[in-house]
C-alpha cells in the first residue's frame, strides 16, 4: 500500500496525532485524519520519532563478516529504530580509499534496511603515519563526509592538523578516537581503586583528556570540524563544554553503555564489559548524562562492535574489546535519560536522529515528523519493559553487557522513505 495512517501516536512524546504517509513522504499530521485504502496503524499512545541516526557503527563488512555483515547490521539497526548508520573504517581491507567506501556504500543500498553512510580513515590503514585518499573518498559515489581512525587514535598532532585542515576543504569533519597510547599500553579497564584491587591494567582518564584538549585548539587553530567519538570520561565533558564556550567548532557523542554502566561491572570478569574506552566510575556516569542533557554532548552514538563466540567467551585479558548496540540503544537512553527527567522525547529525538544527522550531513534524515518531511519514522512501545534476550538479535553477534537485565521501551515499527523495515516487532 502506498498509503499508511498511524493513528494516535505521541509526536515526540506530545498529544496524540494521527499521521499520514503517502509513498516516501509525511502527507499530514493532525487529529482525526483519514485516507481512503490506508493502512492503518493503531498507535495506541505510543511514541513516534524521527527515524534514529547512528553515527558510530562497526557493519565488520569487508572482511569480519563472521562478526557482522552490511544486511545483517542494518537488520540490526532496523530493530533499533534506525533508519541510518556510518559504518566505521575498520574492516580489512580498511576502507581508506574510494573503492572501498563505494563497495560498503553499494551494500547499504543493495540490502535496504536502513541507509549507510561509510566513514573514511584518516590515515593510510589506520597506521597513523600517512593521509589517506580524504579528497577521492569525498568526491566517490559514498560522498564521505565523517573520517575516522576509530579503534585508533591519530595521536601524531602533525597528521590530526593536516587532516582537519583538508576536511575544512568539503566540510568534512574528524571524529577522534581519543586514547594517548603511551597512557594505555597493556591497559584493561579504567584506572582506579577496583583496577588496583583486581590487579589488571589501567586505563587513566587523562588518556583520553589530554587528546581531546589537543585537539579542540588544533580545531580552533585551524579552524575545522572535530568530533569526538564515546566520551567517558567527567574530565572530558569540561574540556568540551570549555571548547564550545570559545566557539570551537567540536561535537561529541557518548555511548550508552557508558550512560548506565560502571566499572563495579568489571569485578564479574564477564568479557562482556570490556569495552573501549573502558567502563568508568560512577561519578563520568552522572558527569555524562548531565553533559548529554545541557547539550555539551551532542549525540548519543552505539558504538556497535560485534564479535564472534570466540573473541569473547574466554579469559579477560584475551578477549576484544567492544559490545553490540543498534537494539538497546533506546532503550538504556529511555532509562538513563526519560525515567530520570533529564531528556523528553523531542529531547531524545534531538540527540539520537537530528544532531547526527547534522553532524554527519545525512540527508533526508533528521528531520521533524511534519507535512513534507521524508518518512523516515520510528514507533516506540515506551510502556513495555522486558529482559534483554540476545538469542533474539537480528546483529550476527551476541556480545551484549545487558543480558537478562530489565529494560524499558520497544521498536515496534520502523519506516524507511515510507517503506516498513520493522512491523509489530518483527523485521520485514
């Protein structure tokens, strides 16, 4: 049908609303709409957002796809509530060139679960020592806007200058991976009294502080994008909200596992915490969401990283670092964010679809739920609470730090150009 009638949603959160799609487009929103052959999608009170925007997404695919592949992470973020990811640069071979870009780009189009924007490196291989082909992944069919070594640091102020001033050229932006590796060799989890007890590495948050402050006055200096991947840290969120009050063009993201977890985690030696930049101390957790609600952090982005059986049913110090997000990311801003007062839904629809999409200039993505608008929409079931299965995950891996926990809310419809990737809680 080329017509659907969602029928009493709440629009960010509001009064309830009927609205209307017609092929790709939002017809009309109002109370008391009809159309004649619509289907019909009896909202019941539920909440309806714009399509959500992950800027940080690991798709594994070229060459991890036992971990993940591009229809199997879109499926994922389809589940989520996504109707866009940017695919990270970390496969093998490492997307750090235009054939690349355009093969994952091509992926994203062929399987259709939501759009994928890939990211460029910023380095040759993500070695740090050499830029990569910015300008040819800029101008490719992918149009890369975002480039990133993530899962790296470019800590080679040289190279990090360079980089932003070439960006500058396009409007591109750098999302760094901040992490001094001199600060972190061997490291396993945060640095701190529970590191010191358990006895494993540790991971200081000046680590992550001082190349954040490196760069916000390498970004003013040249006078560039910069955007920072998963903030962690408290000391981190004042650097940034220092940046901005100078005009500093940065933006920032925190991950939600960073929103609700601590390292008390850690003392399970359960793999499924490790994760970088690690779990910090209850006092980053509140310093984090305070920073997300006042704006100093712009974003919420997942970080997805899946991983195989193996990487992570081992012994800590041999297992990867990284948890899997697109389909519980909601649900732990719902919790940490909504249940706590610290953001409504129109605030959440800001930092999980219109800041990232801005960031990353997704178009079409982003926008208000609003006559005109591309449908790109996501229904949520705010009321529902449940465990968390990962048997049940449309993601390849399972490696989950939520298992068995309570959460609230659920994805049970997503619209992609008005086209249903996600009806009644089952994939199409």
């Amino acid at each position: 049908m080329s017509k659907i009638l969602i029928r009493g949603a709440k629009v960010l959160g509001g009064e309830p609303q009927d609205v209307l799609i017609d092929g790709e487009t939002i017809e009309a929103v109002g109370t008391g709409l009809s159309a004649e052959g619509a289907e019909v999608i009896e909202a019941d009170g539920k909440v309806l957002l714009p399509g959500l925007v992950d800027l940080h997404t690991h798709l594994r695919e070229p060459g991890r796809e036992d971990s993940e592949t591009v229809l199997t992470g879109t499926r994922a973020a389809a589940s989520g509530g996504f109707t866009s990811v940017f695919a990270m640069a970390n496969t093998f071979p490492v997307a750090d060139t235009a054939g690349v870009v355009e093969q994952v780009w091509r992926l994203g189009r062929e399987y259709g679960y939501c759009d994928v924007q890939p990211i460029g490196a910023v380095t040759v291989g993500l070695q740090g020592k050499k830029l990569a082909e910015l300008g040819a992944m800029h101008d490719s069919a992918a149009g890369v806007t975002v480039f990133s070594d993530d899962g790296k640091c470019v800590d080679d102020a040289v190279i990090m200058r360079r980089a932003l001033e070439y960006v500058k050229a396009f409007g591109g932006v750098v999302a760094q991976h901040a992490q001094e590796p001199r600060l972190t060799e061997g490291a396993q989890m945060n640095e701190g009294v529970v590191s010191a007890e358990l006895g494993l590495g540790g991971w200081p948050a000046v680590a992550e502080e001082s190349i954040i402050a490196r760069d916000v006055l390498l970004a003013e200096h040249v006078g560039s994008r910069l955007h920072i991947c998963h903030v962690s840290t408290a000391g981190s969120v004042e650097i940034i909200r220092w940046a901005k009050s100078r005009g500093i063009q940065v933006t920032a993201e925190v991950c939600p596992h960073h929103l609700l977890l601590t390292e008390e985690m850690v003392r399970t030696y359960n793999p499924a915490y490790k994760v970088n930049p690690p779990l910090r101390t209850e006092r980053d957790v509140h310093a984090l969401r305070a920073g997300l609600a006042d704006g100093t952090i712009d974003i919420v982005a997942t970080d997805h990283a899946p991983h195989p059986h193996e990487d992570k049913d081992c012994e800590w110090s041999a297992a990867a670092m990284g948890m899997v997000g697109l389909e519980t990311a909601l649900s732990v801003v719902q919790e940490t964010m909504v249940e706590t007062g610290l953001l409504d839904w129109a605030g959440v629809a800001d930092r999980m679809s219109a800041a990232p999409a801005r960031i990353g200039r997704a178009t079409g993505h982003g926008r208000p739920v609003a006559p005109g608008e591309p449908a790109n929409l996501t229904l949520v079931d705010t009321a529902y609470r449940g465990q968390v299965d990962p048997a049940g995950f449309a993601s390849r891996s399972r490696n989950t730090p939520y298992e068995g926990r309570e959460l609230p809310g659920r994805v049970t419809h997503t619209w992609l150009r008005g086209k249903a990737t996600l009806m009644d809680g089952k994939l199409t």
